[in-house]
C-alpha cells in the first residue's frame, strides 16, 4: 500500500512514478469496496475559489474513512480581513490533522505548507490541479487497463490542469501532447519538470496545431479557456481558443477507441460540442466520480488510514 504518512500534496511531481501506481490501485480497491480503510481525523477545506467536485468529493471521501470536514471559506474566517499566511496556517495546525486549499498563487499554497506542519494538498491553484489528474488518470486506467504506452491531448489553455496532466502522464510513462494558441503555453518550468520526468522514454510534444495533436490519441482532454481568476479576459479568448474547441470533427483525428475527458464544469460551444460531451466517447461523469476514490486514496495514504 501506498504510504505517503504525513506528506504534503503541492504538486503532482511531489510523487513518484511508483507512489502514483500506487495510490490509483489503492483508489481502484477502494471503489470496488475490496478495501476498507479507517481513519477518525480531521480535514479541513480553506478554499478561495469556487468549487462544487473538489469540495464535495472531498468531504464525501473523509466522511466515509469516518473523519470529520470543517469547511474554512475565507469570508467566515479571518483570512478575507487579511490575517497573514503563516499566522493562520501555525495556528490551523493545531487544530486539523489535514489542510486542503484551493487558492490563486502557487507561493501562497507553499507558504503555508512551511507554516503548518500538518500536511496540505493542493486543490487547485494557478499553477496545478494535481487532485484532478489522479482522478483522471484513474479513469483512463479503468478504461484502457493501463496507462503505460498510451497518449493523451489536450487541447486549449496551457492551464493549471495541463500542466499537472504533463506531470501525470509523465510520471504514468504516456505521451502528452499539448494543443494550444501561441500565447497561451503551459509553464515553462512545469515543460522541463515533465521532459525530465519522460527522460526521453514517452513524449512531452507543445504545438499550435491541434488536428495534428489529435492524431491517433486515445484520449482527448480539454479545460474551460478562461480559468477562474480570469473572467475579465473570456470574451477576448473565444475567437482565439475556437480552433482548440473538442467537436465531432477532432476526434475524428483521434483513435477510434478514444475516450473524452473535461475535468468540468464545461462551457458547451466553446471549449467542447454539447454532442461531444454528451456522445459515447465521453467520460466525463465517471472522471467527476472518480474524484472521489482518488482523494480518498490520498487521504488514506497520508493519514495512514487502516
Ligand atoms: N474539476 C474541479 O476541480 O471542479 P470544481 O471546481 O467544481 O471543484
Ligand atoms: N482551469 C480551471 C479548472 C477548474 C476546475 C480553473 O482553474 O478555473
């Protein structure tokens, strides 16, 4: 079993190649109820931006290891009047035995971790989504058996959730292909992380060209092209992001057998087809379930669940 006792989830490059084969077979005995796991702890949820999967699924996740959630919106905390990181963070870990946040800048999550000695994770910042990725991955291995070999595109912005899906395919030995308008690049030191990660044996490919992308993948993955944070800029991006949309047209570049992933909620007629979403190739809804199992797993691990 995967023991990650204590640790802190910042980004998915925290794991190893193992650590995550670990933790989605632990995720996958975990659904089918093959394993049981236990643990009276308490997780608190300190997030700055909205969320309906991350938030749910992880409160669902500590209620059935048989722990408690204390949902710490900013507005009924002290943090929107300002109290510093690191004064909230000393005295939340006297409190919680876990902390998961969702904030805007990747500094301000690791400012915390260094303050609070409890364990955090990550659930979404600007710069990862990794809680996402395994829940993702989850999913293609469910699909395909495993992951090992296959290749997964994502098409849109170089986003939060692409750059953690370069680190989670790297690290599950896939090929990840990111389609995207000049301008809108995934990070550059995330790109390095990843190709250090592949170590020349899969493929980290960025390019303009979607179609190209799409060729012969078998799964295509796209995001909202405004992220939270960037309402302002979303009516600029539509003409720019249309030719990165996932319609009926580019998964016909792909494989056949391909499946669809989004890791919602979806803007339909922009970033992807209401036919995509809603046709066959789609698994979206089982991605959101998978949300679940994922975190509970991680949980788990961290907790030392038994
Ligand atoms: N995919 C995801 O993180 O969804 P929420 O923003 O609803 O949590
Ligand atoms: N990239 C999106 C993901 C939402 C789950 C955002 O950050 O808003």
């Amino acid at each position: 079993m995967a023991a990650l006792i204590g640790r802190d989830l910042l980004g998915l490059a925290d794991l190893s190649s193992t650590e995550l084969q670990e933790l989605l077979e632990m995720a996958t005995q975990l659904k089918s109820q093959k394993l049981k796991l236990h643990c009276n702890k308490v997780l608190g949820l300190l997030f700055s931006k909205a969320s309906t999967r991350t938030r749910v699924s992880f409160t669902v996740a500590m209620y059935q290891l048989g722990g408690q959630v204390i949902d710490l919106h900013p507005n009924v905390t002290q943090v929107s009047r300002g109290e510093p990181i690191q004064d909230t963070a000393r005295v939340l870990d006297r409190y919680l035995d876990i902390l998961a946040i969702r904030t805007f800048a990747q500094q301000d999550l690791e400012t915390f971790a260094n303050y609070a000695k409890i364990p955090v994770i990550n659930a979404l910042t600007d710069l990862e989504h990794p809680c996402q990725i395994l829940a993702d991955l989850l999913t293609i291995q469910e699909r395909f058996g495993s992951l090992a070999g296959l290749t997964l595109t994502y098409v849109g912005d170089g986003n939060n959730v692409a750059n953690s899906l370069m680190l989670g395919c790297a690290l599950a030995g896939m090929n990840v292909r990111v389609a995207f308008p000049s301008g809108y690049a995934p990070d550059a030191e995330i790109v390095e992380k990843a190709r250090t990660i592949a170590a020349g044996k899969t493929e980290v490919v960025l390019t303009q060209d979607a179609e190209a992308a799409a060729k012969d993948a078998q799964v295509l993955y796209t995001d909202v092209w405004a992220s939270m944070g960037q309402e302002t800029e979303a009516d600029n991006r539509l003409p720019i992001f249309q030719p990165y949309q996932i319609s009926q047209q580019l998964l016909g570049f792909a494989d056949p057998e391909a499946i669809v992933l989004h890791c919602l909620p979806a803007h339909r007629g922009e970033e992807i087809t209401d036919e995509v979403i809603e046709g066959s190739q789609s698994k979206v809804w089982d991605q959101a379930e998978n949300r679940l199992h994922a975190q509970k797993a991680l949980l788990a691990s961290i907790l030392g669940a038994k």
